[in-house]
C-alpha cells in the first residue's frame, strides 16, 4: 500500500480528474490523502481519500471573478492567469504540502500540472519525495515541432516551421512571458534553494513521472519529447457533481440530439454560444440539449421548442445519447465526447480554448468556428455538416478506440508504482 498525496487547482477542470485518479487508488488499496478547496471537499470524500484543505493563501478559485479573467484570451490572457491563478498560490501551496507530509509519512505525490507549490517541491534538491505529474491541459511542453502554447498556432515539422517554431518560443519565453518566467524563477529559488532552470510551463519535464491524460490522436507530435512524458489516456470518472436526471429525459429517446454548453468557467455569458445555439437549430429536426452550468435556467426566458435545458447533467450520463457536441473547447468535456466517439463543433479562444479547438480541428474530429462569439448561421452550417459528413463521425469513432486502448487509470497506478519502487532505489 501506498500513501498518496494529490494536489489539485481549484477548478472543475482541474480536479475532475484528479477525482478519477484519487478514486481508483483508493480502490487499489492505497492511502490517498487530497488537498483542494472547500467546494470539492464532498467530492474527495465520495472517492474515499481523505480531504485536506488548502490554506487561504494556497489557491484561487476558478469561480471568483471568472467573467473578467476569461476576457483576456491568446498569451496575453495565459500571462495573466498564470501569475494571478497559478503563481500567486504557489508559496502558500507548497508549505500546505510540506505540512501535509511532515503529518504523514508520503510515497509519492500526484499533481495536475499547474498546482505550482507540487512543481516547487519536484525542483527542491532537498526533496526525497517523488512527484508525478498528470497533464489536464492540452500538451504544453516546449517542442521545436509546435508552436508556444496559447497562441492556438497548429503545429509544423518541416524546416520553415521549426525556425518559425523556434522564434516563436524564444519570444514567449524572453518577451511576452518574461515576468511569469521570472516570478516563477524566484519562488522556486526562494522556496527550495533550487532553480527553475527550464521555462516555467516545461517544468514537468524535471518531475519523475509526467502523464498526459489523452491520447497521441489528440496531441500535436514531438520528436524532442521528453522521455518522462507518457499518453495514459483521458481519466473519465464520474462527475464532481451530484445531478438527478431532469424531467424531460425520456423525450431524448430515438431523437438525434445536440449538446451545448459552455463549461463550468466561461459560462457568465450564455449569449456567446449556448442560446445562438438553441436558436440556430430551432427549426431543426434534432433535441438541443443544453447544460447552463449553473445558471439558473429561467434565467434563459422562453425557449425554442426542441430545446431542453438543465443547469448540469453528468457527461457519463449524456454523452452516450449526443450526436453532436457544440462546445466552447473545455478539455473534459471534449475528452467526454471523444470517449464516446461524439464529433463536434467547437467555438472558444479564452483560457487554454485557443489550444483545445485547434486539437479537435486538427485531429479531424469536428470543427472548429475559431472564435467565441459565433452566429446562429455559422452554428447551424457548423451542425449540418457534422450531422451529414461521415468523416467527423468516423475520426471521433478512431479516437474514441484509441481511449479505449490506452492504459488509463490501471496505466497510470503503474507509472506511479515505478517511479516509487524507482525512488526507494536511490
């Protein structure tokens, strides 16, 4: 048996999975203890880990003042929220997580990838603890093969694109990023006497294990790679969230339905894409499922008739009746579909969306409307042609047997089980 410390930021996106892996492990027999916020303390108990709670100054709700925080999208909204989301709590994370090993003898310590305090501790050269990295987001790890993340650029290979590749990263990393470089630069040196000696978004690349929880079909490829990286696959387990099935759900059967929603960050304005999505396909002979994410739904005023509206239903529950998902490109839920091999119609460029869209255009599993505010027209050809060109349907069908071969949660127990026999070696 194991005794496992997972550290999660205080997202939905970010902890989901985070939840799935905590679970299993508790399944296999380990102690797992959590550290996350308040509001997902009753979600880590349903996994059977033990909640630890972050300390005030070791997190920043995703939630507060996510209306403000999504304006800024591209590198300019990724410099922000990495100084503001994920630096800022760095200092305060790390000291919850050495006093949470200093109050329990740990084995190892599993992270999603932006919990700053865990990339501290990997860096500390006075650390024996292993650290394992889970990867939530789209790949970021600099590559001369693709360009800097949160550009949304796709990537290419040949020799003009590694120079373009190359002047690109060296401008995010010096220039446009500078400052997140450097704050990150002094945390690590301040708070372990170590050194960040790679770019702040790289560091996983100096954990013990780091484990992108998709498959090679979803990521832009690498030929510099680090050896330490490892495609596990998605790690869908059940939701976060408890939600009973609405009313309405028998009116689903033997329907094509389309799903819409706009996550669980980028949903204060249900104008950008849920409601032009009810409207675009009001005259469709479909069901429009949309999800509010919490609004309440009387709040969306009358509603075309084929549509059908909940604040949140389970993705395990619903994506096996979806068609067509309409997203605006939250890395879960596109992993959701994908799993069930959904093809879809993406429309986000905030947060990591700039990366997540172009992956569903570039692996050809649906399309991508390059923007956040598409029209009704754009929506309705968008959902046609998904609904009507088998291609969609058949690479979301690829990709969805490539999830299902792919180790997953058994995979990942694994890699953690060897870098702790690894580490005990030394």
């Amino acid at each position: 048996m194991l005794s496992v410390l997972v550290t999660a930021t205080v997202a939905d996106g970010h902890t989901a999975p985070m939840l799935a892996v905590a679970a299993h492990l508790v399944r296999s027999g380990h102690r797992v203890r959590f550290l996350s916020g308040e509001r997902f303390a009753d979600a880590v108990r349903r996994t059977g880990a033990e909640y630890l709670p972050w300390p005030a100054d070791a997190f920043v709700d995703h939630l507060d003042n996510a209306d403000t925080r999504e304006r800024a999208g591209g590198v300019r909204g990724v410099a922000r929220g990495v100084e503001e989301i994920f630096i800022a709590p760095g200092r305060g994370q790390y000291r919850a997580i050495q006093a949470a090993i200093a109050e329990v003898p740990t084995d190892v310590i599993v992270t999603e990838s932006t919990v700053v305090g865990a990339a501290a501790l990997a860096l500390d050269p006075r650390s024996h603890i292993p650290v394992v990295a889970c990867g939530v987001l789209p790949l970021g790890l600099s590559s001369v093969d693709a360009a800097p993340f949160g550009l949304g650029i796709p990537p290419r290979s040949d020799a003009l694109g590694r120079v373009r590749n190359r002047a690109l990263n060296a401008l995010v990393r010096h220039v446009v990023l500078r400052r997140p470089q450097k704050l990150a630069e002094e945390l690590v040196r301040d708070l372990t006497g170590g050194s960040l000696d790679v770019y702040f978004n790289d560091w996983g690349v100096r954990a013990d294990a780091f484990a992108q929880l998709t498959v090679p079909g979803f990521e832009y490829p690498r030929s510099d790679l680090a050896p330490n990286v490892r495609f596990v696959g998605p790690v869908l387990g059940a939701s976060s969230r408890r939600a009973d099935l609405p009313a309405w759900w028998a009116d689903l059967d033997g329907r094509t339905v389309v799903h819409v929603a706009q996550g669980t960050v980028a949903n204060t304005d249900l104008g950008e894409l849920l409601v032009p999505t009810m409207r675009a396909l009001a005259d469709r002979d479909v069901i429009v499922v949309a999800a509010t994410g919490g609004a309440p739904v009387a709040s969306l005023g009358d509603l075309p008739a084929n549509a059908r509206v909940a604040e949140f239903i389970p993705y395990d529950t619903l994506m096996p009746r979806v068609d067509v998902f309409v997203s605006n490109g939250g890395y879960g839920g596109l992993h959701h579909a994908l799993a069930h091999g959904v093809p879809m119609v993406v429309a986000g460029d905030t947060e990591d969306k700039m990366e997540t869209t172009r992956r569903v255009e570039w692996s050809g599993a649906g399309i991508n409307l390059h923007t956040a505010r598409p029209t009704e027209g754009a929506i309705a050809d968008a959902v046609d042609r998904v609904l009507h060109d088998a291609s969609f349907r058949d690479r979301a069908g690829e990709l969805r047997a490539e999830i299902a071969a792919a180790p997953g949660l058994e995979g990942l127990e694994e890699l953690i089980r060897g870098v702790v026999h690894e580490a005990a070696r030394v």
